[in-house]
C-alpha cells in the first residue's frame, strides 16, 4: 500500500480537542519516512478536493480546476493558499504543535513540503509554469499561527 | 448504597468549595459539571413563535435540520415560508443508505448500495444523546420512533495495532484491570501516608473504603484474580450449573503492559458528555427524521434547486438558483427575510450582498475531513462468534472505529457494520481513493481485528465527506481564535438574512447545533419583523 503521511500528525493531544461527533480514542498510527515528493502529497491530501486530474468538481458549490488555472502563475499565490487556506480549503501552514492545528484537525506540511506541492501543481495538468519555488522561498511569506 | 448524592449534608457550595481547595480549577470544572452547574442545554422547550405580521414571508435556504427546524416555526407562526433545497430530499446531512440507494460524489463516482432489505448505514449522524432535548422533541412531534444506540459495550475491542501482539482486547477486561491496579496504587499511596497532608485521616478511611468499591480490591485492597475481579474482568470459565458450574478466574493484565499499549485511552470514551448513556437512534436509519421533517413541510420544499446567489435590499431579498429540472433558465425567488443554513464552503463561494463582518465569518471556518464506510456481511458474526451486540470497538488503525449495529439483535442472514469512521490526515488519504479502494482498505484493515471479515465480507458504500456534493465537508471546525473574533459576526442578523446551521453553533457536528441555533435565529428575525410591522 501507499506510505502514509501519518507522522506529518503530531501527537493528536485528543484531550484538548472537544469531542463533537468524534470520537477516535488513540491518535493516529505513529508513521514512517516523511513523504517529500509533490506528486504523492498531492495523490494523499489534495485530491480529495481537486480531484485526480486537478479538474476540481461542481455540486453545489464547486472545487476550482488547478489545471489551466491562470491563478498559478504566480507563485506566491499557490504558496499562500497551501499555507492559510482559504473558504473551504484548510490551512496546511499551521504550526506543527499548534492548538489550531488541532481545532481544525488539518495536517502540517512542512515548507519543503509545500513548496514540493506547488511545483508539482504548477507542472501538471497541463500547467507548465518553469520557475521553481523553492523551500526559503515559502519560508520566507507569512505562515499562519506564526507571531 | 441506595443514595448516590454522595454529598453526605454538605452544601453545593460547601463541597465545591472543598473540592476546588483540593484539586485546583479543572476538578473544580469538573465537580461543577457533575452537579449540572455549569453546561447547560440552550434547548428552553418548544418555541411556538406567534403573530407573524400579515403577508410576512421567509426564504429558507437549505432542508437540512436547521433549515426544517426553522420553516417549521414559522410556517406555525403565520409566515409564508419556501424552503430551497439542492438534493432531491429532504434532511441534508441528516441521511441514511439503505440497500437499492444511489449516490454520486463529487468527481462524479456513484455507487450503488446493495445492502439487503432493512439492512442500512448512516453515513452522517449516527447517535442522539438524551440531553439534545431539542433534536430529541422534534422527533417526538413528528412521530419518529427512537430505540437505543449502544454507545458503550464492555464486551467490544480496543486495539493497538503494536500491542499485545496486534491481539484486539476487551473493553471490560482493560477497564477492570486498568481502573483496579489505579485503585490499588493509590491505596498502597494513602498507606504509605503519601496522602496525609491532602486528605484528611477520617477521609483516608473513605477513600480506601471508596477504592475497594472503586477497583474491585481484595481486602487487603489489592486487585488480584479472583471472584471480586471476576465480577469486573469476567472470567476464564464463567459460572454456570451443575457439575461443570465451577468458575475459573483468568489473569489480570498488568498495569505497565496496560500503559504502554495505550489502550487505556479507550477506557473513558463514554464518559463524554455527549456520548453518555443513554443515547438513541431513530428505528430505521437517522434519515428517518429527515424524511417525517419532508412531509410535514411538504409542498413548501422545493428540491433540485441550486441557490447561486443572495441579494438583498431595503424591502427584501432575491435568490436566484438553478432547477435540476429546467437547466440553463435561472429561477427567482422572493421574500421579505432569508434564512440561509448553506454550508459554509458552498456560501462562500456564492455571491451575496452582506457586510464586511459576515462576509469574514463566512470564510473563517473550514470543515472537517471525514470518512465513513458501510459494510453487509454474509451473517452478523460480531454477534454470533465474538458476542458483541452493538457498541463500537476502538483501534489505532486508520479505520479507528468499527461500529457494530444497534438494531436486529440475533437476526439471521446479513448484516452492516460501520467498517471505519476516519478523521484528519487519514481521512484525506481516504478521501483521495475512490470508493471502492475505501471499501477495500477498509475489510483490509478491519480484518486485523475480525479475521472473518475476508470469508464474510459481501459489498459496501464509503462516504467521503470531503467529496459530498451538498456540504463539502463533515462540520464546521472553529479555532478558539475564529471564535473570538467571527462568531458572533456568523450570528447577527445582516439586514434581512440570518444565518443558522451546526457552523452557527457550540454544539458544532451535532444535530442539536442546528435545531439550537435555528431557533435562536427565527426568534431574532420574529422579533424584527414585528417591530417592523407588515410586509414590505
Ligand atoms: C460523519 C458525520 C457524523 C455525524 N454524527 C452525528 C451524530 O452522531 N449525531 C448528531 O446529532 N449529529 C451528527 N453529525 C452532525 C449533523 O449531521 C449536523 O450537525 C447537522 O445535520 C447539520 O444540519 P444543518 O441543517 O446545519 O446542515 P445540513 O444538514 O448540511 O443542511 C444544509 C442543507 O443545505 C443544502 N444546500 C447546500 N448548498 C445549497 C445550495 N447551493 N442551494 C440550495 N441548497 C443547498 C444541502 O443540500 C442541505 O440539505 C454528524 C455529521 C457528520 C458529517
């Protein structure tokens, strides 16, 4: 089976987090080796919302397309979406120990991670953006939950 | 003991005031709840709103709970009410599967469930607790029958993929084990005067007194195999009749093998306040209430329709939405007030003329990843092999739950188990398969706990929540910070459009959320459309 990104998770430290309709009593299985590459990241997490082919999908609302999305061009832009999130879209920026990251039980990536992430989208589905963004790069903008 | 006050003549006070001297805030927190201080249901009975001004009319937006809660209100109330709804059903995520049912997410998969006859899975709310006094009123009005949702089975599993060799343990036995070597180290504690200057000498007595109780020790207050244990742990040969009645104790299993497995962390579970007994599930599936809000409201629905967007102005609102129907003509409605209960990933994104505030709330509050899988198998062999009857079982695996039916107790032929119920980062993982690698992964993983799962398994359906064309998401999550700054924003009426839903509440991914907040919003919006007087 695929590796997992399960180490990405700290701890889930479950006693803070209210227990809502949820209830898993252990955090998740401690993980293996680090997923780096941008395709599998995107294979794990971002296709869910965007879909394989980085179509993206309409119900009654939508997921946008990141194939043909003029919005990548920019590099800035892709980075900061991935980091803060926005509407719909989760934050992937968050601190990995943060109290948000478990409010929200999204996942960290790191900035390397991230900045995998995006050239693999800015590459793929027809998108041939060639200036790579690298990890100093997203280190460098705000992050979230940062002060 | 037949009073279980244990307040022995004091106060309330007295005794919060000497368990926060003892213990410090959070036991005082705690104290409080256990004495009903503290959280109270926001649920004051049934409404019934009054004296709408004459030709007053409201737009709801959404047939889910919230929005049903509130059509319901104010239809009784006078109002001309339309309700717009995306699905071809009422109840949003209020839903159930049963067999010969279709659903297409998101990227256009469909599955088709083929669950046999009254076999069904909830691939939303699953669980009512008996303090949703609001969710639980409305089934009673409209005639929803309810039965018991077992929540807690000492006889389930808890499971660490890494301990006890992967070997799933009982519930009752780590429980007994874990609570009765607790219970053993604090009385060796107390012996040791390690206690004398926290507890009183007299208290002492009650404590070990209570301890025995407590962990079932012996009386040298220790937690050892034996008949008293027995009584908690269950036993390698229970007691029966006649020659072969003879009981046989099994061992204890050590504290430190206890700790390290971590299965401890299953022990609490029910103890959440939300997850206490007694618990209920509508008979039939939760999508049952859902389907009696339809009828009740039937011919006020209008399903198919898309909203695409919100305007307001001085005399009233207009949406425009799309009806699956009549594609490419959009449609219009009107009214004098909006009530919108739209998920928030799927309002943001629709254009919508209300300030500042509301607008910024609106984007604050991504949703949950979640993912639920229902599996039929060939016999209910939980029940017929492993004695389980309801309940859920807890494991470090991705699937962290498998959720054994609370219904049909001892029927022969097939039967459906919630297979996984997964959240964070393995819940996107899921939510990037298609449906049917969630199946698979799931008999996989759950065959590490049931190895009958790979002779028994028959078909299965895995809701993504992600991938649900109608909420893109599970529920709405709040930082404490969102909160601080958004919430009461989310809240407030904006002109003439409320907004009301589980976002809309603290009571977040629970249908009591919704019920509560849509009838603290339809009382504002009656308050101000009474102060406004007639129809605009
Ligand atoms: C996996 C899971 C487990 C849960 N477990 C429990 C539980 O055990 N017990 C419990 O009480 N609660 C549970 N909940 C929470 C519960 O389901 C929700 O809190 C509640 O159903 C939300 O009701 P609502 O009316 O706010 O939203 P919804 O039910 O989502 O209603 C919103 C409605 O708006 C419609 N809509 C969306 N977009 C548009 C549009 N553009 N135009 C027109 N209509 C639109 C939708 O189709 C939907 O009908 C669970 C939820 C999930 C997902």
């Amino acid at each position: 089976m695929r590796r997992t990104l399960l180490w990405l998770i700290p701890m889930l430290c479950l006693w803070l987090v209210p227990a809502f309709a949820d209830d898993s009593s252990f955090p998740d299985t401690p993980g293996q080796d680090p997923v780096q590459s941008g395709e599998q990241i995107y294979m794990q997490i971002c296709q869910g919302c965007h879909m394989p082919a980085g179509q993206g999908a309409v119900g009654a609302g939508h997921y946008p397309a990141l194939g043909g999305d003029a919005a990548l061009a920019a590099w800035k832009y892709p980075v900061l979406t991935v980091l803060g999130g926005r509407h719909g879209m989760p934050p992937f920026g968050l601190p990995a120990t943060s109290l948000a990251l478990q409010e929200l039980r999204t996942v960290h990536l790191s900035d390397a991670q991230i900045a995998n992430v995006v050239n693999y989208i800015r590459t793929s589905f027809g998108n041939h953006y060639p200036d790579m963004v690298s990890e100093a790069q997203v280190a460098a903008l705000p992050h979230p939950g940062r002060r | 003991m037949a009073s279980d006050s244990g307040q022995d003549g004091l106060t309330r006070r007295e005794l919060l005031r000497r368990v926060g001297l003892m213990a410090g805030g959070s036991v005082m927190y705690q104290a409080m709840n256990s004495l009903a201080l503290a959280a109270e249901s926001p649920w004051k009975g049934p409404t019934e709103l009054k004296g709408a001004p004459p030709g007053a009319s409201v737009l709801i937006l959404g047939a889910g709970m919230a929005g049903m809660t509130a059509a319901y209100e104010l239809r009784n109330a006078g109002y001309k009410v339309q309700v717009l709804e995306f699905n071809n059903r009422a109840g949003g995520r209020n839903w159930t599967l049963h067999g010969g049912d279709r659903y297409t997410e998101l990227g256009g998969e469909t599955q088709h469930c083929e669950f046999d006859p009254g076999l069904y899975i909830n691939p939303g709310p699953w669980r009512i607790p008996y303090h949703h006094h609001g969710i639980l009123s409305y089934c009673k009005r409209l005639g929803v029958a309810l039965e018991p949702f077992v929540q807690v089975n000492y006889n389930a599993l808890l499971h660490g993929s890494k301990a006890f060799g992967g070997k799933p343990q009982r519930f009752r036995e780590i429980k007994a084990d874990y609570q009765g070597q607790v219970a053993e180290l604090l009385a060796k504690a107390t012996h040791q005067h390690a206690l004398d200057s926290l507890v009183t000498r007299e208290d002492q007595e009650r404590l070990l007194e209570s301890l025995r109780g407590w962990g079932a020790l012996d009386s040298d207050f220790r937690y050892v195999a034996g008949d008293v244990s027995g009584e908690r742990r269950g036993y390698l040969k229970p007691p029966g009749g006649g020659l072969t009645a003879r009981p046989e104790s099994g061992t204890p299993i050590q504290l430190d093998d206890i700790l390290q497995s971590g299965l401890w962390r299953g022990v609490s579970s029910g103890d959440h306040y939300d997850m206490q007994t007694a618990l209920f599930q509508p008979v039939g599936g939760m999508g049952r209430i859902g389907e009696a809000f339809g009828r009740e409201l039937a011919g006020l629905i209008r399903y198919q329709a898309k909203v695409t967007s919100i305007q307001q102005d001085a005399a009233g609102v207009t949406v425009h939405y799309d009806d699956a129907s009549k594609p490419g003509v959009s449609q219009t409605a009107r009214a004098d007030w909006c009530l919108c209960t739209i998920p928030l990933p799927i309002l943001a994104e629709i254009p919508m003329n209300v300030g500042e505030q509301l607008g910024a709330a609106i984007g604050a509050v991504p949703y949950a990843s979640s993912v639920k899988v229902g599996l039929q198998f060939k016999r209910r062999f939980w029940e017929e092999d492993d004695h389980i009857f309801g309940g859920i079982s807890y494991t470090d695996l991705p699937i962290t739950n498998i959720g054994y039916p609370s219904t049909g107790f001892h029927a022969n032929g097939k039967g459906v188990l919630l297979g996984a119920y997964i959240w964070g980062l393995n819940a996107m993982e899921f939510t990037s398969m298609t449906p049917g690698e969630r199946v698979q992964k799931a008999v996989e993983y759950g065959s590490q706990i049931h190895p009958q799962y790979k002779t028994e398994f028959d078909n299965g359906v895995a809701v993504a929540w992600h991938r649900v064309p109608f909420t893109q998401g599970c529920y709405g999550m709040w930082t404490t910070e969102a909160r601080a700054r958004h919430y009461d924003d989310l809240c407030a009426i904006d002109g003439r459009i409320a907004l009301a839903g589980e976002h809309a509440s603290f009571i977040g991914g629970w249908q009591e959320g919704a019920v509560t907040s849509a009838l603290d919003a339809v009382g504002r919006l009656h308050q101000r459309a009474v102060a406004q007087g007639a129809s605009a």
